[in-house]
C-alpha cells in the first residue's frame, strides 16, 4: 500500500493537472506543483484556505474575484464550502487561465480538490455560465448578513437527518437573538440591521468547515452540525454566546450590547426536518424562559 501510495503522488507531481487536499479545518494538507504553482504555495507551506484566498486577493494573483469587500465574499463562499458532498465550477485565474474545478468531500471532512486548464476550449457561452454561477451563489445567499439563506441551510439539515438514518449522529441548532425588538425600537432599524450583520459574522467565524450556518428569517439562526454528539454540541455553541456577549456592534453606541439563546436537537433516526426543527425551537424556548443567554438540549 506504502508503494501504491508513493506512486500515486509521483504521478501527481508530474501532471499538469491541479490537485490538493484540505482537511476538515479547511488547513491544506497536500498540494502537487501544479497547484501550488497557480496559487503561490511555497513547497512547506500548509495556509488555511482563508489565509491563503486573503493574501492571493491582497496581491492581485490566484483566483479572480469579482468584489471589493473580500470578507463579504469570504462569509457568502464559506457558507456554502463544503457543505455538500461534490461541487463543480469554474474558476478565473489572475494570469487568465480558465480552469474547471472540482470539490469532494468525505464524511470526516477531508476535501479533494482537482482542477484543469480548460483555457484552450470554445469560450462561446462562458459569460453565461459563469453568470449562471453567480445567480445561484445568490440564490442560497442571504442578502443581509452574508451567510447561507433559509433555503440552503435546510437542504442541509435533510442532508443529515439522510445521514443519521444511516446510523450518522447531528445537532441542530437555533440561534435568536434576545430582545430584538427592544433593540429595533430603541435604535431604529439600521442599528437592528448591524446587529444582525455582527451575530452573523460572529458566529460564522466560530463555525467549522462541514457546519452549516444561516439565517432562516428574522433575528433568527440555524446552525447544522452533522456527525456532532450533543454534549460537543452545547460545549460548541456555548463559546459562540460567549463571543457574542463581549461584542460591541454599534460605533454610535459603544456601551451597548447584546445577547442571543439558543436551543438544540440531537437527531433521531426516526425525525423528519419539521420534527427535528420543532424539538430545537422547543429548547429554544426554554432556554428563553429561564432567563436568556444561555443553551438548552431538548
């Protein structure tokens, strides 16, 4: 197997094919020279995804994107990486390759990801596609905070439950925020709306690469945690409410602060997404009722 494997990367290292794999903390744990080449990766070099995309975009190199807020970008494309077992795209490069990428992602959250240089094909309708692209990055984008909308964070959660009835574990989690309306009526809208940008970028910034974060309306949030046992779980959200309690949002009012509660679900393999969402907003409430900031199990 040892001599498989060897052979394996040697043929890796020679094709002009881009490959490299990241681990479930989205940390780069191989890349042949090909890839490495096209994103700037020195031979030693293991960057976190994040890191690398910043500092690629900061000197006009790697992957062309298309935005002057990079952390907006960042918040929308984590949303949706590796949340699902295999995607395809097609990626620019700053030096004007035109690569077809793809993603797969194992169970434990190890991703795979192979590129070609599809420059040399017909471009007609390229402009299309990659339109295309853009449309349904929007359509599971939520508009205001950046992270996943209703309809993607759902399809994730029947994502689970399909794995938990494997025998797979998960939590879900929902996150609302306390006394938002206080907060509205008090401040006015645009100071609601920048507490609801600071929750979600708070609380995106503490998810993990295989979780599921995003806003299914409202002040209100779901987090899906597959192949999560619920003590992990509570111990997890309960260092996201800590975050969010020393976070001061609102420039104008520096003193102010705000809270959130939060309830979660463990899955049965007997549950539906509406069973397994109303056992949540149940914990929800009472993690309300008994005083707020704070998480309940149902």
């Amino acid at each position: 197997m040892d001599a498989l494997v060897e052979q394996l990367l040697n043929l890796s290292a020679q094709t002009e094919t881009l490959i490299a794999v990241y681990d479930g903390d989205d940390r780069l744990r191989y890349a042949n020279s090909a890839f490495r080449s096209a994103y700037f990766i020195e031979p030693d070099e293991t960057p976190l995804w994040p890191d690398l995309m910043r500092r690629n975009f900061e000197l006009n190199r790697g992957t062309v994107l298309r935005t002057d807020d990079f952390e907006a970008w960042l918040r929308s494309t984590q949303s949706r990486r590796g949340k699902i077992g295999y995607r395809a795209f097609e990626p620019d490069l700053c030096d004007g390759r035109w690569l077809w990428m793809t993603e797969a992602v194992q169970q434990n959250g190890w991703m795979l990801c192979i590129a070609s240089d599809i420059t040399r094909l017909k471009a007609q309708g390229r402009t299309v596609r990659q339109d295309r692209d853009q449309a349904i990055k929007a359509s599971y984008t939520d508009e205001l905070t950046g992270v996943a909308n209703r309809r993607f964070v759902m399809a994730r959660v029947d994502d689970m439950l399909a794995a938990a009835w494997g025998g797979g574990s998960g939590c879900l989690a929902v996150f609302d925020i306390d006394n938002f309306k206080r907060i509205n009526d008090r401040l006015g809208h645009h100071a609601g709306d920048l507490v609801l940008r600071d929750f979600a970028h708070r609380i995106h910034q503490n998810v993990r690469r295989n979780d599921c974060f995003g806003r299914v309306g409202g002040e209100e949030f779901l987090l899906v945690m597959p192949a999560t046992g619920q003590e992990d779980a509570i111990a997890m959200i309960e260092r996201m409410l800590t975050v969010i309690r020393f976070s001061r949002p609102l420039s104008d009012s520096p003193d102010f602060s705000y809270t959130c509660s939060a309830g979660i679900a463990a899955c049965l393999p007997s549950d539906s997404v509406s069973d397994l969402y109303r056992r949540a907003d149940e914990a929800l409430y009472a993690a309300k009722m008994s005083g707020r900031d704070r998480v309940r199990a149902a």
